[in-house]
C-alpha cells in the first residue's frame, strides 16, 4: 500500500461503550432487578403521598423514590426544586397534610411522628393528611423547604422522625445498616423511601402492614446494591479545600463518595 492510500484509509471506529440491559418491569439494571421482591400490584394506600423530587437527584442511580412510586399506588412524583400553586392539583385543594423534616432553628420546630396522635391532626382514620417527602441532597433539601414554607404553611404541618436527628454527627452508610444505600450527611438521617414508610405505618389504617412491605424492598435494594459498590479514599482536592467551605458544604459532596462499579 502507497502512501497516499496510507494516508486516506479511514480511521478504525471506536468501540461503542456497552449499554447495560435493563429490566422493562422495574427499570433497574438486570443484576439488580427488583421485580421479586416488589409487590405484585402496587399498594392501595389511603393516605396520598406526595414527594418533591430535586431535578439532580431524579438522575441519581441510586435514588429510591423510583422503586418508592412503583410500590405505592397513591403517589405523585413533582420534579421541581419548591413547592407552589399549580404543580400539584393534589395539594391545590389545601387538604390538611404533613411534610416531613427535621426542626431548625431558621424555620421553627417539628411535632414529632409519635406525637401526631395526640396532636389531633389523625381524627379522621378514613382520610389521612396528605404526606410529602422531600427527596434532594441535604443541601438542597434544606433550601427546597425554605423555597415551599409559604405554600405550604397555609395546610401543612412540619413533621420529624423520631430518630436522634444530629448535625454534630455523620451519618451512616449500607456498611452499618442494612437500610442505608448512601452515605447519609448528619446522624438520624434516612432515605425518602424509609421516612415514608416510617411515616405511613402512623398515619395510614394500615401502616404496620405497609411499612413491612416498603422495608422489604428497601433492605433487597440494599442488599443487590451492595455488592457492586466499594468505599473511595478521599479526595485530596475535596480536603485541601475544606478550609474555605462550610462543614455542610464539605458533607453535603462527600455524600458521592462511594463508587458504582459497572453492573
């Protein structure tokens, strides 16, 4: 072969990256197929559930408010960053309804999920208050309930977990609990899928049974996820620069710190 014929041959194309199989039931990559364990029809609550999903962590892998929607025949998934009129007719009608998150001190104290029995705000078994999660990265979170307080003081009542909710204390990762997928930013932290099931086995007639249900799945997801994630070291950059941010800053990233290894 000349040179000139050298020169013209086309360059060879680069292997096409393999694209994962996915199952078409539950959406989930193959080797962590959640169809076995999730319910064959998805559960008839008669509390309506509510969860505002940050556009970022929509994309999450490993986000449980994806499996939490397929579990949960009664639920609304809103993709925004606030709470208003408009986005959601469910909450458009001002039904009595709680969200959930921990008291501050900016935005006042939260009634404890133990105490919402006494509080009066159960009376009616048959039609519970609307539930609403909110599912972001503490950081966001945080600024997603500032950004909805307006709205949603004129319905809602700001509920909490009744776990030890720290800021003074890292939370814990799926390798010291078979219920955390990710590495949680402060102690009494959890997903949105356990909250919601926490909060469910209190409000709805028949919570016991359905929080069985949604931890279930969640302990499996747990369980299949771990096998495909490591710890990673941490990042020098993250460290050099952890001076110039706010400790919350620094968690708040550090949250990504475990791989996904290809499945």
């Amino acid at each position: 072969m000349d040179s000139e014929a050298i020169a013209t041959a086309p360059a060879a194309a680069s292997p096409q990256p393999v694209q994962r199989r996915g199952c078409s039931a539950c959406d989930r990559p193959l080797p962590v197929c959640l169809c076995h364990v999730l319910p064959a029809r998805p559960i008839r609550t008669a509390t309506q559930v509510v969860i505002l999903h940050h556009p970022h962590e929509s994309r999450h892998k490993l986000s449980t408010v994806p499996v939490l929607s397929k579990c949960l025949l009664n639920s609304t998934v809103v993709v925004n960053r606030r709470l208003r009129p408009g986005l959601c007719p469910l909450l458009d009608q001002s039904r009595p309804a709680i969200y959930l998150f921990p008291p501050s001190s900016s935005s006042g104290p939260s009634t404890p999920l133990s105490q919402l029995r006494s509080s009066g705000l159960l009376e009616d078994a048959a039609n519970p208050p609307v539930l609403i999660a909110i599912d972001a990265t503490w950081k966001h979170a945080k600024e997603m309930v500032a950004a909805s307080e307006d709205f949603l003081s004129k319905f809602a009542v700001r509920v909490c977990m009744d776990f030890d909710y720290d800021e003074k204390v890292s939370g814990g990762s799926m390798y010291d609990s078979e219920l955390v997928l990710r590495k949680e930013p402060y102690g009494g932290c959890v997903s949105t899928m356990e909250a919601v099931a926490r909060a469910l086995r209190v409000i709805d007639p028949n919570g016991v049974d359905i929080e069985r249900e949604l931890i279930k799945v969640l302990r499996e997801m747990v369980r299949l996820q771990a096998q495909f994630l490591k710890p990673m070291k941490p990042r020098p950059k993250l460290l050099k620069q952890k001076g110039k941010r706010t400790a919350e800053e620094v968690v708040d990233e550090q949250e990504t710190q475990l791989e996904v290894l290809p499945l």
